[in-house]
C-alpha cells in the first residue's frame, strides 16, 4: 500500500521505517539489561541482554519518521532517567565487556553454528532502514541500495572493538568479515541481482548452506527447520523482505537519531529515483542526475565499501562516490573519528565514553523536539 503523490518523482511516496539499536548502560557507564524500557511504544529487546531496539511504523515523509523516532526514543530516555539508566548510540560497546545472550532457540543454533566467532556478532549494534516495496521496482531498489552501501561511511560511530582501534566502522569489520567467516555468504554484500527469482534462488542457496553448517555442528534438523526459514538465516547487508514488503538496508551504524533520519532521507530520495528511472549499472563510478541514475559495476561497489570501512570519509574516493550518488558529504559529522583517541582504551575510559554518548544521545532528541516545538 503506497501513499501520496511524490512530486519530484511523479510516483508514489515511498514509505520508510527505521530501527535502531542501542547499548543500555547504568549511571557508571557500565552495561545493564533494559528492565521496563522494553515496556515504552516501539521497543523491543534484542538478542543479548544489555541491548535495546526501537522502532518506527512505516512513514511517508522524513517529517513524520523524525517525529516518531524523536518520540519513541524520548519516551525511552523519560523512563531511562527516572531509572538511572542511559542509552549509547555507539556501534560498539568499546570494550571487552561480556556481552549475554537472552535465551532463544535461533540464538543457540547460531552460536553453535558460528561458534566462537559469534562473540563478534554480539558487540555490534546497528541501523536498519526499510523501504518500502514498489511494483514492479523491487529489483532496482535492491540494487541501488546494494550500489549505496558505501554510505554506511556517512554514520560509522565506533572504531573500536575490545578496547582496541580496529577500524572507522568496526562494527561492519566485525560483522562481515570476522564473524562469518566461515560461511562468507552469509554475513557479506551481495551482487546485483536480474529479477526476483534470482534472489529467491540465492537465498535457497545460503539457507540450505546454513542448515548444512547447523547439522555439522550437531543442531537437530527439525531444531534448524523450525527456527530458520530462507529470509531468516541469512544477514546479507541489504535484502528483500517479503514478511514487510520492504528493501532492507541493515549496514548503517548506530548513531544519533538526527543522523539517522538524515541518512534515510538521502537514501530513500535515491531509491525513489530508482523506482521512476530505471537504473544502468555500467563502470566504476557511477552518478546520480536529474535524468538518470547508473549504478557502478559490483566490484567497484565492494572497493568503495572497503574503503568505507576502513578509512571512512577520510577516503576521498569514498566521499567523490557519495558526492556523485548525490549525498551531501559535508553534512555528516560520523561519531566515529571522535570518539577516543588513543590505540588502546582502558576499561575506565571505555565507561566514561559510554556516558558521554549517552549524554549526547540525550542532547540530540532535546535539541531537535525543542527546535520543532518552537
């Protein structure tokens, strides 16, 4: 179902939705379990105890996701102060720390599955943007997302992972290169894809992948069969949702809400492109014009993402690449080059970070639910 009449397209609006997940900690900066946070509209916990996400509902306009996002996590931080409690718009928890898994089914197949590498997947926490699915365009949405990527760079909040500086966007370091693998398909960007079928095989492939990886580790097929279906055993960055009719981009960073929403803005005003101008993929670097979009061939795509994140928008080919796609670069000021410093962080000040972005956190909804207020 579609909404109004996007006047640069001639289309529909595209709805957007997001979800963001965040670290919870306590008034000495260290992780807790949400409590009764879970209880606030759009709030969910996730997988491991000291993390808490939010949702929005579907939205037509950058408007009204800003103002329900800004509610639903002011309504979080109303309760999380009344109970000493912060949340961390880092994509990492900084440190060492242990991070517990709550119990759950599929929680247990995928640690036997992935093993000790499945501590890496605990430590990251993330942004997800939905886009909602346009007839006969879900295609070309998936790939102008794929293409669009390298974006991630725009909101990398945490270099750090362990204590220890790993790279601008540690948490994609993490996710897609060290905890999967073993199953490579499994966590990596995906190619372009031709229609809809091709992705529906794809994801019988790596389901079917998985499933094998489980009964080799000793998980009990029918265990496999029940916790896991073809769209939920695979974490591929950008992906086709059927159950939400939606293209989703899971590669961005926690980071402040307003950040957040800017991203989706620039990321849905080009995937609206894609649904009225049927995209080319042709050469390495690729542009966005009032006529056309032309996405740049899939391994240039994997270079800028390397790139991105390793060296952020420090790369200036990762930046030119933005710049060409048609984001404004210069309006992103990504967490990560200023959190820290040093090589190397001590649990002390691991802690002391953790409450400074909790603060932030909490400066970013204030400032801008005073700026729409006035």
């Amino acid at each position: 179902m579609t909404g109004d009449v996007d006047a640069t397209t001639g289309g529909a609006r595209v709805r957007r939705s997001v979800e963001v997940e965040y670290w919870v900690i306590d008034g000495s900066g260290r992780l807790v379990d949400p409590g009764d946070l879970v209880e606030c509209p759009g709030a969910e916990r996730e997988f491991v105890v000291p993390m808490l996400e939010i949702k929005t509902t579907p939205c037509e306009t950058t408007a009204g996701l800003r103002a329900e996002l800004f509610e639903r996590i002011g309504d979080v931080l109303e309760r999380a102060d009344e109970r000493g409690l912060g949340l961390v718009p880092l994509s990492t928890p900084v440190s060492a720390d242990s991070v517990r898994d709550l119990p759950s089914e599929r929680t247990r197949i995928q640690d036997r599955v992935v093993g000790d590498r499945f501590e890496y997947v605990r430590h990251c926490a993330g942004t997800h943007i939905h886009v909602e699915q346009q007839p006969d365009s879900a295609v070309d949405q998936l790939n102008t997302l794929t293409a669009l990527d390298p974006a991630l760079a725009l909101v990398n909040s945490s270099p750090y992972f362990g204590g220890e500086r790993l790279a601008t966007g540690a948490r994609s370091l993490l996710y897609r290169r060290m905890a999967y693998a073993d199953l490579p398909h499994q966590g990596q960007l995906w190619p372009y894809v031709d229609d809809t079928e091709e992705w529906a095989k794809r994801l019988e492939r790596r389901c079917a992948e998985f499933k094998t990886a489980a009964t080799i580790a000793g998980i009990d097929t029918e265990a496999t069969e029940a916790a896991f279906d073809p769209e939920s055993a695979v974490w591929t960055p950008v992906k086709l949702r059927a159950a939400f009719s939606t293209v989703e981009w899971r590669s961005p960073d926690t980071a402040l809400p307003s950040q957040v929403v800017r991203l989706a803005d620039d990321v849905v005003d080009v995937v609206e492109r894609a649904s009225a101008t049927e995209p080319r993929i042709e050469g390495r670097a690729g542009h966005l014009s009032d006529t056309d979009l032309v996405l740049p061939e899939f391994d240039a795509v994997k270079e800028y993402v390397e790139r991105a994140i390793r060296d952020g928008l420090a790369d200036d080919s990762v930046r030119a690449y933005l710049d060409r796609m048609g984001f404004d670069v210069a309006a992103y000021d990504p967490l990560a080059a200023e959190v820290g410093g040093g090589e190397e962080l001590s649990p002390g000040e691991t802690r002391e970070i953790r409450l400074e972005y909790a603060d932030r956190l909490r400066d970013d909804i204030r400032a801008r639910s005073k700026v729409h207020a006035d």
